[in-house]
C-alpha cells in the first residue's frame, strides 16, 4: 500500500509551502518530498474525512487565517478554492468536522481560538464566525506573558471543541453552535507547566495533553456529557537527570489506545507510554531518538505500522516501523529532506 500525506513548514529558507510524500508501506519507505503548494508559514494543516479537502493556516502579508485547498485524492495534487485572513498573526493549529462543516483554528500570538464555516461542499471557506479572546497570565514572565492558545480541536463525538493555552495553563472547553463559540468549562493545570497539543483516547474517556515548559504528559478524565475535564496525573516525557533545554511538541496515541507517544524538543526523541485500559493512566516505557534536531511533530500512519517524524532545524523525516504489540519504534530512514517541517498528516484510509 502506498499512502500519501502532506507536510506544513515555516517558510523560511529553501521552504516554499506545503510538502507531498509517499509512505510505501510494503518496502517500508518514505519517498522524496515534493511541493505541493506555495503558501506562507503553512505551518499546520488538516485533511478532511473524505479525502477531498486539505486545510491549511496560513499567513499573507500581515495577515493570518485559514486557506482552503481541493485535494486529488489519486494524485495528491492540491488546489487553491480560497482563503480566509484578518490582519495580525497567523494560526498554528487547525482542525475539521467529519460532516466538512466548521473548521476551528488556534493563534498563539493573538491569544484566540476562531471558527469558520464551511460554504459549500467544494471546502470554500466562510469568513470568520467566531473569535473569543482569552484573557491571563502564567507564572512563566517570558512564554506566559499573556494567552498563547496552541491547539484547537473536535471532541470525539464533536460535541464540543477542546483548546489548549500554554500561557494561561488552561483547557478550555467550548460548545460550537451555528459557527459560534460559547465556553462550558475551564480546567486550570498544575502552573507553569504551559500545555500545548491534546490527543483523545478512543474510548472517549479519557485525554493526553502534552506540557511544553514543563515537558510532562497530564492525564485526563473527560466527561462526554458535559464536556468536562479532571486531571488524574502528570508523567514526565524525559529523563529526570535531562538539564537541558527542552519543550515539549506533539503527542499521538496508538488506534487501540494502548500507546502514547510524546515529543521532546531539545532531548530530540519520543517518549513511549503504556496505557492502563481501566484508569488511563500512562507507566512510561522508553525514549527513542528522532535522528535529528527539534522534533516539533510526528504522526502514526493509518495502518499503524509505522511513525513519520519531522525535525524542524535539521530539515529531515525520519521513519520508524512501529511494534503494534510493544508499541516500540525502530528507525528505518532519517535521510529525507525537507526544509523547516512542522506538521505531518496523511490522508485518510
């Protein structure tokens, strides 16, 4: 089987937009990347349920949004419909509805979580329908200055819409009506810890946030009914005798809910965490190295098989196989280049 998935990047350097690759998963081999859009800063992007859609963040000038796209799904070709910008800093994070209804994206800088409607079935995107500006401060004077909302996305039943601000070490809950935004809950986490990216569990029940500043994985229970989160635990992603500098990135969780993998920039690996089925609570079990520098996003591959993880300042991905029994990763290919990676994403199989 081959399967294609696309790359956001910083557009900085040789960096020109968004990157197309193949995973040939009989030879277990990633193909060379290539362009696959001119954009700016595309640093996130999505891919809708059926295939036919990828959307992107996206900065013009001095303004940031969300850009639309057509997708061939034999081809991987990528086509602009349009895109949606207001002035000031670009979004990092971006997320689609199954239905291709709403999109919701998250601005670190503007400290916002935005929704846009979804005009029509082509994937045309409406202007902004919903902007909500949080407000507060951590412990953290110089990364929690003010709201730095890093990731925004669909609950699984989609129900609600999960946010994560580093800069107030808050998860917010929101209730997404009409293309409008109303807060149900806000959790505050352990200060200081500055939360970045989320992952839900497959059974619903339970959530992983990574930590950026404290680079710890907190543990969630999360109640469907009323889009409520308690925290039940918080693990270390590295080592406790690592000084260094490191920030937490990315976390994933395996499609049985078994594994939860966590990225560490900094320490340049992935932790690898066994998930306790009964209370959801993680027992660490080993790093591996991501074969490069700042590892700022990695993905596991639809079939479950293999990891594709992209290092931001030595440009390359890097894959492993994946023990589907262990959970543990095995490097086979860290010589793909791409400049300044950010996101990984397949397409959905």
């Amino acid at each position: 089987m081959k399967l294609k998935g696309y790359i956001g990047t910083y557009t900085k350097g040789d960096s020109e937009g968004i990157y197309a690759f193949t995973l040939d998963t009989e030879n277990g081999m990633l193909s060379k990347t290539s362009l696959a859009a001119r954009l700016e800063n595309p640093t996130y992007v999505t891919v809708s349920k059926d295939n036919r859609n990828l959307f992107a963040v996206v900065k013009e000038d001095a303004s940031g949004g969300a850009a639309a796209y057509s997708l061939d799904e034999q081809t991987g070709e990528l086509s602009l419909i349009n895109s949606k910008v207001t002035e000031g800093a670009s979004p990092c994070h971006i997320d689609v509805d199954r239905a291709k209804r709403n999109i919701v994206t998250a601005n670190y800088h503007r400290g916002t979580v935005e929704s846009y409607t979804i005009e029509n079935e082509e994937g045309s995107l409406n202007a902004t329908g919903s902007v909500i500006q949080h407000e507060g401060t951590g412990p953290d004077k110089e990364r929690q200055e003010k709201p730095h909302v890093h990731y925004s996305g669909f609950t699984p039943d989609e129900r609600y819409i999960a946010v994560v601000d580093l800069g107030t070490d808050r998860i917010v809950t929101y209730r997404l009506s009409d293309g409008k935004l109303t807060e149900v809950q806000s959790l505050n986490v352990k200060p200081g810890s500055g939360p970045r990216h989320l992952v839900f569990h497959p059974n619903g029940k339970y959530a992983y946030a990574m930590t950026e500043l404290s680079n710890e994985v907190i543990v969630l229970a999360y109640n469907r009914e009323e889009g409520s989160f308690e925290e039940l635990q918080y693990i270390s992603a590295i080592p406790n005798d690592f000084t260094e500098n490191s920030q937490g990135s990315a976390i994933r969780i395996s499609n049985d809910g078994r594994f939860v993998y966590a990225g560490n920039r900094g320490h340049d690996s992935i932790a690898l965490f066994a998930v306790n089925q009964d209370s959801g609570e993680l027992a660490f079990i080993e790093h591996t190295s991501t074969e490069g520098n700042w590892p700022r996003d990695f993905e596991i591959d639809p079939t479950g098989k293999f990891v594709v993880a992209s290092n931001q300042e030595s440009h390359n991905l890097v894959l492993f196989s994946r023990n589907e029994e262990t959970g543990k990763l095995a490097l086979l290919q860290s010589d793909i280049t791409v400049p300044y990676p950010v996101c990984v994403t397949f397409l959905n199989v």
